[in-house]
C-alpha cells in the first residue's frame, strides 16, 4: 500500500514508489532481494547482484512525478457534477494502474476509453472519470467511491482490481513502518551491515530507507498472516458493500484486472467465486499484456503500463461499455 499520511516530506512520485518496487520485486520473485528479520521486523538487504536496489528505488522516486491534478486531486482534468443529457457516464475506480504511472493524463486506459468510445458512433456522449489512486486497497477504493463518486450520479462503474489489494490500507501499513523508521532514527534499531553500505556509498535518502522499511513490512504481512481471513476483511465486505450500494442506484459494474496469475493463488480463486457469486462480469487482461518481460513495448520499467499497454485495455474495454448501453 502506498502512503497516505506522513511526516516526512515525500514527493508525489515518492507517493506511489511502494506499488511500482512491490511490483519490481515480485516480478523478480524477490531474486535480486531478500528480506532478513531483525526483532521481528523485516527489512530490505541490497541486491546480489551488485546493482543497489536502494539505488534502483531513489532512482525510480526521482523519474516519474504525475502532478496534474484535479480539483479533487486526481490524475484527470476537473469534472462538472451536472450530466447533460444523453449523456453515459462511467467511473474508473482502481489502484495506480488507473491512475497513470509516467504517462499523460491522456494515455491512461480511462482517458483513451472516453475518446474510443466517443469516437465509436454511438448516440450517447461518454465521459470516462479517473477516480484511480496509486496504492489503494479494495477498502480505500470503496471509501473513494463514497465519498467523492455518487455526487457525479454515473451510470456505470468499472472496477480495477489488483491482486495486492488484498494488503491492508494505506494507513495501517504507514503507522507500522513509521514506528520502525523512528527506531533506525534513534538508533533503537539497526539495519543489516551490508544496507548501511549502500546507504553511505549511494547517500541514499531517509525517504527512500522509509520505503525500503515498508516494503519489508509488507513481505511479513503475505509471511505471518492468514490470507483468507485477509481477502474478506479488506477486499470481499468491501465490494459487497460497493456492489449493494451500485445495485440500489442502478449503477451498471464490470470489473477487470491484470497479473491475476501473480501473488498468492488464494485472491485468483476468492475473487473468480466471489464475481460469479454476486453476478458481476469480469474480463481477465493477463494474457492480453504479459506480466514478463518488463519494460517492453507494453510494460514500463516498474511493471506499470505504457500507453500501448493502457490502450489495449482501453480497446476491449470499448466493446464491454457498448455491450452495456446497447
């Protein structure tokens, strides 16, 4: 999960940097990195393989910085709340993936679906909201859809899933690593020999340290905890209470997710049994933009998407929402 909530001055692109090394460590199935425990932490030791993954993750901090924002700071141009008529209105709910990580606001797969649908010859106007925010669990992208979405009155929701929002929020996941950073500070608690080296050597940041101290948590987290239980609390009662909630209001959802054969096979099974369950339709992009390599032409560095990878989602995507409206 991403920070939401820190005394320590980060960056926007700091904001979002869990996601994208969470995302570059799991491609690499944690080859270039281990995660040693010390008093019951966990924490990040640099990589065997002589390049600094500290290094790696400062660089990754200072490269990308989405700073357009709108009025209610999300990655998309301001929105009227008024919807003329014929007008089609959809929400793009979801994690950094539907934010836009490095790209413009008009390559995100929700800005490229409003233009592909607009451009389709259907009688409606279509307006696509970004309501994407780096980091956010199922729990905080329902909070998200409470707080800010109905306002809108939208006539169709499509939800983003990932298979890390399973993970605890935002919050939860700052206060534990906040707590052990505060320890490296005062010297209650020592990094491995070798991670200081590559701190001295690289004058690595504290801000970068703080993420390589929240990554480590976070791999205690899929170690010591009990995932069923973890998937209900923060991804199953969440959805059902977002799927409630659409249903009252006539709010048309398609959900879609990517790298479902990543992480832990019990949110792959969870979620297949809890969409056919509650009757919602699902579209799987894994095979439509592979996980490996990165980067590539549809892959970023970080595993996030380029434009052709967000357009290809926004290409199949077109054919759902018309389906929907016809």
């Amino acid at each position: 999960m991403i920070v939401d909530s820190m005394k320590i001055n980060l960056t926007y692109a700091t904001y979002f940097i869990f996601l994208i090394t969470i995302t570059v460590l799991l491609s690499l199935n944690f080859i270039n990195g281990k995660f040693l425990s010390q008093t019951s932490y966990a924490v990040l030791e640099n990589s065997t393989d002589g390049i600094s993954l500290l290094k790696r993750f400062e660089d990754l901090r200072r490269v990308c910085k989405n700073d357009t924002r709108n009025s209610l700071e999300f990655y998309d141009y301001n929105w009227k709340t008024e919807k003329s008529n014929n007008t089609f209105r959809i929400i793009a709910l979801g994690d950094s993936f539907t934010q836009g990580v490095c790209i413009n606001i008009n390559n995100t797969w929700p800005k490229q679906l409003e233009e592909k649908l607009n451009n389709a010859g259907s009688s409606y106007k279509f307006e696509v909201m970004n309501f994407g925010k780096g980091g956010a669990n199922s729990k905080e992208e329902v909070d998200l859809f409470k707080k800010y979405v109905l306002d809108f009155n939208p006539d169709m929701l499509i939800l983003q899933y990932y298979y890390n929002d399973l993970e605890p929020t935002s919050k939860e996941i700052n206060d534990k690593a906040r707590e052990i950073f505060k320890k490296w500070e005062s010297g209650e608690y020592k990094l491995p020999e070798n991670m200081m080296e590559e701190i001295k050597k690289f004058n690595i940041d504290n801000d970068t340290v703080y993420m390589a101290i929240l990554i480590g948590y976070i791999n205690t987290f899929y170690t010591n905890s009990n995932l069923d239980d973890e998937w209900n609390k923060n991804v199953g009662s969440s959805l059902l209470e977002l799927f409630s909630i659409c249903n009252d209001r006539n709010i048309k959802i398609f959900v879609i997710t990517w790298d479902f054969n990543q992480g832990p096979n019990i949110q792959r099974e969870k979620m297949k049994t809890f969409l056919k369950e509650n009757k919602i339709n699902f579209y799987d992009f894994t095979s439509d933009i592979p996980f490996i390599p990165q980067p590539s032409m549809i892959r970023l560095p970080d595993g996030h998407l380029t434009p052709l990878g967000n357009e290809i989602v926004a290409n199949k995507t077109v054919d759902i929402v018309l389906n929907f409206v016809k």
